[in-house]
C-alpha cells in the first residue's frame, strides 16, 4: 500500500478496528486491518464444543429497536439487516435463602410494582431507581442520519430533556451501585443491587440499561456473538477493505513526531499515512509506542481508573431443556447453601445465564449455560507459572461449579455432556485485553464526566497517530466501540477537509 495522506493501518478487527474499516473505506481510503488472531470480532466471540456455542460476550445490544436513533450505526456496518433479536422479559432474577425471587423486569412499570410488593419498606430507593429510569427514558438523542427535520425536532426534545434533568442527571453520575445499594433496608435487596451490575459503577449506567430494556431498544441477537463480527467483516471485504489475520503488532513506527507505520513480532514492517490502533489501549501506548506519547492525564487514567473485573468464565452445555426457566437478559442468581471458595474467593451465591432465548446454540432439547464470575487476574497469572497448577485449578473450579449448580438444579451434574473454562488470562491470550479486562474503563463517580466529553482519541506529540475502540470510551461496550470508529473517521475527514460519508 502506498503510505500516502489516503492509506490507513488498522490494528485490531475487533468491533472498532472493523468499523474504522468500514468508515474508512466509506470515505475513499485504503484500510489494512492487521489482527493477532486467526478471527474477526475481537471479544464479541463465540466458539463451538461438540454440537454447543459458547459465547463469549452478547447479552444485550443497544440500538436493537429500528426506531432508535443507534440503529443506524447497525443498519451502515451490516449487521442489523436480516437480524433477529429477541427481548426478554427479566433482566435478571435473585433468589433469596428465604424462598424470595427479586424479579428485574424489563419493564419499568412491571419492575415498579413488583419491587414495590417485594420490599414496601424500601419504597423511597425504589421510586428514586424507577425515577432515574424514566429519566434516562426520557432521551432520545437524534442520528445525523435521520431526516432534517426529525433531527431538529430531537435536538430541541434533548435540550429541553437536559434542562429539566441537567442537575437530577449530574447528581446520578456521582452515586455508585454500592453506595446506592446501602439505602436498602431489605437485605436481599440490598445485596441485589450491589451485585447487579459492577458496585463501582455509576448509577446512571444501571438507568440507562434499563431504560434501554423498557423500550425494547437492547434486545439479544439470535445466533450470538460471532455472526454478528462476521457481518461486520463482510460488509467490511464488501467494500473492498484488507484485513491480515495473524499478524501481531510488536510496535507503531514513528518519525520526527509522526507515526509512519508498524514493525510486525515477526519483523516485518509496513507504511501508511495514517495508524490507527483499534487494540488495547495499554499495550498500544506503553508497548507499541514505548510509553513515548502521555501526558499527566494519560498516566493518572492508567494508574487510577478502575476495569472492568476479569472473569473466571465457565461454559456448559447440558442435555436438559430449562422450559421452566423464563427468558432473561444476565440470568438469575441464587444462594449457596454455605459459603464455597472458588478459585481466588469466597463465594456465597452463584450466577446462572440459561441461554434457552438461542436453541441456535445447543443441540435439539439441549442448552448452553454459562456461570460468569469476577475473578482476579494476577492469581491465575500466578497459578499459570506452573502450567499443571493452573490446569488443575481450572478444573477444580468447574467440577465444584457443576456440584454447586445441583442444589438450584437436582439433576445437572449427569446431564452436562460439555465443559469450558475461560480465566483472565485466557481473554489476554485471545484479545490481548489488559490484565484480562472484559469491556474496558467502569464509568465511576470520577471519570463520569466522560458520558458528555468523550477522552482524546489522539496522543500528545504524535500527528497521524489515533485511537478508538473501548479504550477510549469508558464503559465499553459494542456500540460506543462502533461510534469512536466513526467519530475518529469523520474527524479524519475532517481534518483532509472532506465530508463524512456513511453510506
Ligand atoms: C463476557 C462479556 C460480555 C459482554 N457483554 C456485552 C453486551 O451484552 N453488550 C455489549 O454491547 N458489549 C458487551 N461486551 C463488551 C464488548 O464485547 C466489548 O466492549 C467490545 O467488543 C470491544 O470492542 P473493541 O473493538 O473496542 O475491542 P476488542 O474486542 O478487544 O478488539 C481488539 C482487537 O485487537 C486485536 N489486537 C490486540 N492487540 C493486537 C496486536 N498487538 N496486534 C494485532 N491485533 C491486536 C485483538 O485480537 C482484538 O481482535 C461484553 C464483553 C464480554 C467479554
């Protein structure tokens, strides 16, 4: 490729990598996409074991609904056309010791009412959730693809949305799910909410799910993870995009305050006039770039925002069908009868995902379930200095998992015909995510600010140099992966003076 101001490298093909592609090649440039691995899609994946797909990644989709304004960001990267999405009724159940389940419905009225009936006690926190909820509703933020005047109508419906909750809004993005949660008399309740998400999360992320659910705008895709990355690399070949596949970066090339190109792990080198790095975010400053290009605000993110938990991940499928089980966006969770260490923690309930919403994935009267578990990635990174150490772990951790699973459902053990443990350093291995991180930044009470001025997608000191992906969008998450593609990609437009194209 020639390396003049029209060609661009990609690293990663990821969800950003491929939608910078695709935005790319959509505004007349040269994309090369360079991936480490043999696969599109980066963490939005899935594998195959014997007849059953396990998934890696979605549960929820934001911008599902044609209506919202998001899906036009699915409709130009390929991958709503011809899709399938189903909406479930629960977000999520928790099971009590005391026979109680707190239903999360989707619904914002259903989950009012049955809060309400399952905690009276609670009312004040209750109503402040629902509040927030149809607060967030409330947006509707306009597309630039929508038509002129639907646009001006939603910009004056979002300006007047801020005036009225401008300050409510702001109060929210200082308030985590666990110091929420400890408003709470219940203490079933109490344990819920700071379980339901991430406790250091910003309650307005919590909003926003559900907000997104009551409007059947976050629905989850029949066929999972995978069909949904090969789309995006087809509508991205489609318009006549290069990806290499296997192709690790080892560093981005620069000169005289420019990046110039990328030295391969196996040495080779290539040009272009612009990189893009659609990887994670660490590796690419303090590795590819050598840490050559922060400043104090880059360092204070890398040493004091929190991530994303990593996950001790485990795959089943089970010859059984969960008829009785009704559809749900994150599963349910229940008691342990006493408190079990698994792998590095102390555990006392056990999360469940029965993906009966996707017979895609099992077998005929099969299904596929997952137990995902936070789970800290210096003590597999420790255990996996003796390989046998760390194999065996992984498979203590699963058998006691499966024994555990008998006391919500007598039976499982003898029906579980497949299983598969992911650990944090299986999530570095395959998509080279810092310290195993499954989505990137948490959006907490400090970097909330973030949700109105997205971070700097350019380093300091280096011109042609960019970022995009879940690296610079706190939060993380397949849709504000796409939407740092396409805003880096206008900025570039931009800065050729160009117009943006995105169809
Ligand atoms: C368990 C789980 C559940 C999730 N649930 C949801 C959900 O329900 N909804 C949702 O919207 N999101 C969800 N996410 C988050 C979502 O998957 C991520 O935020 C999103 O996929 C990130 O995309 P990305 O392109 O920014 O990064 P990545 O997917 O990490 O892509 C980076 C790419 O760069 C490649 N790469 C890295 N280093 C190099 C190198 N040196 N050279 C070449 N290539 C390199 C990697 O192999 C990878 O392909 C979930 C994630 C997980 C793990």
């Amino acid at each position: 490729m020639a390396a003049d101001e029209k060609s661009m490298i990609i690293i990663g093909a990821g969800f950003a990598g491929l939608a910078a592609g695709i935005y790319g090649r959509l505004n007349g440039y040269r994309t090369e996409i360079y991936e480490m691995h043999n696969l599109p899609g980066g963490l939005c994946t899935s594998w195959k074991r014997k007849g059953y797909t396990f998934d890696a990644c979605i549960h929820w989709l934001v911008g599902s609904s044609p209506e919202s304004s998001m899906n036009s960001i699915w409709q130009e990267t390929g991958i709503a056309p011809g899709r399938e999405f189903v909406y479930a009724g629960e977000y999520c159940r928790a099971e009590g010791a005391d026979g109680r389940a707190i239903i999360f419905h989707a619904d914002t009225d259903t989950l009012e009412k049955n809060l309400l009936e399952t905690a009276p006690q609670d009312k004040e926190p209750i109503m402040d959730f629902i509040r927030g909820i149809r607060m967030c509703s409330a947006f509707d933020f306009p597309s630039e693809n929508e038509p002129l005047l639907t646009r001006i109508r939603k910009q004056i419906g979002t300006f007047f949305t801020f005036m009225k909750y401008g300050n409510e809004f702001r109060k929210w993005t200082k308030i985590t799910g666990e110091e929420f949660a400890s408003r709470f008399s219940d203490p079933l309740l109490r344990q819920v909410f700071r379980e339901i998400w991430i406790p250091e999360f910003s309650m307005v992320f919590l909003f926003f799910t559900f907000a997104y659910l009551s409007k059947r705008n976050a629905g989850y895709p029949i066929g999972g993870s995978m069909p949904m990355s090969e789309a995006l690399e087809r509508r991205y070949r489609e318009l006549g995009g290069v990806i290499h596949y296997n192709k690790r970066v080892a560093r981005i090339l620069t000169n005289d305050g420019r990046a110039t190109g990328i030295r391969l792990v196996d040495g080779t080198e290539y040009s272009a006039g612009r990189v893009i790095s659609a990887a994670d975010g660490h590796a690419t400053l303090f590795d590819m770039l050598d840490g050559k290009f922060l400043d104090a605000g880059i360092r204070e993110q890398y040493d004091t925002w929190p991530v994303f938990h990593s996950l001790l991940f485990i795959s089943l499928g089970v010859n059984r069908k969960f008829d009785d089980m009704p559809l749900s966006v994150s599963g349910l969770s229940f008691p342990l009868k006493e408190p079990v260490i698994i792998a590095d923690r102390m555990r006392d309930r056990l999360p469940v995902h029965i993906y009966n919403q996707d017979p895609t994935l099992a077998p005929e009267g099969k299904t596929v379930v997952t137990i995902m578990l936070e789970s800290d990635y210096f003590y597999w990174k420790k255990l996996a200095e003796d390989r046998s150490l760390y194999v065996q772990k992984k498979e203590e951790s699963a058998s006691l998992i499966i024994k555990l699973l008998e006391q919500r459902f007598p039976g499982i053990a003898d029906q579980v015909e497949v299983t598969d443990v992911a650990t944090p350093l299986t999530f570095e291995r395959f998509t080279g995510n810092w310290k195993g991180s499954f989505e990137g930044w948490l959006i907490t009470p400090k970097n909330s600010y973030t949700i109105m001025k997205p971070m700097s997608q350019t380093v300091p000191g280096l011109k042609n140099f960019y970022m995009c992906g879940q690296w610079v969008e706190p939060g993380g998450g397949l849709p504000t992966s796409i939407m740092s593609a396409r805003r880096l990609i206008k900025m570039i437009c931009r800065e050729d003076g160009t117009k943006f194209k995105a169809v």
